[in-house]
C-alpha cells in the first residue's frame, strides 16, 4: 500500500507569533517606518557627533549619508512609475522589478542607512540597519509566501531567476511605454521625501545645538 501524501506540519508556536508579526508590519509597513524614524530624530535632537567626526570625516560622511537618501528617494519613485499604474493581478517584472525581487524595501533601505550616515551619530545607522534586518525578512517572505498562490509557476520562475535582494543589472529589461497613475506616483514621491525632510529638520537642529537652544545629553 502506497502511503498518503504527508500531512501538512503545523507551525509552532513561535512561528505563528513570526507570521502574525510579519504580516501586521507587512500591512503598517509604512507607518511603523515613519515611527521608527521619529524616534530617531529624538535620539538626533539631544545627541551630537562625537569628536573625531567633527571635521573634514564628519563632512564626508554627511556627504555620503545625503547621497544614498537621495538615491533611495530617486529608486522609490522609479519603482512606483512601473507599479503604479498596473492592474491588479499583473506581475511586474519589467524596470527595477527585473533586477530585484523588491526593489522599493531596497530604496527604503539606502534611505534609512542614508539618513543614519547624514547625521553623523555612529550608533543610529547600526541601529537602523539591524532594524530593517531584523523586520523586513519576515515580511518579504510572507509577501513572496502570497505572490507565489496568486501567481504560480510565473512567479516561482520570476522568483528563481531574480535576486531577492541584491540587483543584478545584467538582467535588466524595459518596455517601449508603461502605463501610470498620477496619484500613486505622487503618494509615492510624498512617502520617499519623508527622509529628506527629516534630514532637513536635523539641519534645523544643529543650529539650535550651535546656539545652545537645545541641549546636548549625549
């Protein structure tokens, strides 16, 4: 007697908390974001670049910190021209989507670190960068987990020949013409500028600490 195909196993106990976490974040991805980020700028109002970033290193990585922000921005707002105006139950694999799985955690990422890198405190880019390790896996997985039951066999195809993280720019490929929608695009460039402006607010700070309006704790 042939046996039965095998039971499906039941997640444990601290899987279904790593599902339920994943999804909540996956669904307030954007939210919890912008609280993150403003929990950062508390530790930027009251804190101050340590001694040895005070000159031309401390320049340098400012510089360094502004360019992936604005990188991060620039890619967001280039992901969203192909996703914006796609009907619904249409893969895109086309542009940015060519050459990494998800290409808009990979804009938010340059972003983050971007903005950790700007305002020269050593410890906020490593606090932000296990951060999004620590949450974005979880959710990546859990939204490839439902792209592969709506899609299927084209999207497994699509997830074996593409990188989740990492471009690989030989891959890339492009239309003629693409269809898009104003308003996406604009919540979307609305949603990107969210770094820059916090980095514009840190500028506004430095002053104040220059001033002594506001103290430095740390």
């Amino acid at each position: 007697m042939r046996p039965g195909p095998a039971a499906p196993s039941t997640p444990s106990g601290p899987e279904r908390v790593a599902t339920a976490i994943a999804r909540h974040f996956a669904g307030h991805r954007i939210q919890w974001s912008r609280a993150i980020l403003a929990a950062a700028l508390v530790y930027v109002l009251f804190g101050a670049p340590p001694e040895f970033l005070r000159g031309w290193p401390g320049e340098a990585l400012r510089l360094a910190g502004y360019i992936l922000m604005v990188a991060g921005c620039l890619w967001r707002v280039w992901c969203l021209t192909f996703i914006g105006g796609t009907k619904d139950g249409v893969l895109t694999t086309t542009g940015p989507y060519s050459i990494v799985r998800n290409p808009l955690y990979v804009g938010s990422f340059l972003g983050v670190i971007g903005f950790g890198l700007a305002v020269r405190l050593p410890l906020l880019p490593v606090a932000l960068f296990v951060m999004f390790a620590a949450l974005y896996p979880a959710v990546v997985a859990n939204e490839e987990k439902r792209l592969e039951e709506l899609f299927g066999d084209p999207y497994r195809r699509y997830r074996d020949a593409t990188p989740r993280w990492f471009p690989r720019w030989a891959l890339y490929t492009e239309p003629d013409s693409i269809p898009v929608s104003p308003r996406k695009v604009r919540q979307g460039i609305l949603d990107a500028m969210w770094y820059l402006w916090a980095y514009a607010f840190v500028q506004l700070l430095d002053l104040l600490h220059l001033h002594g309006i506001v103290p430095v704790l740390f």
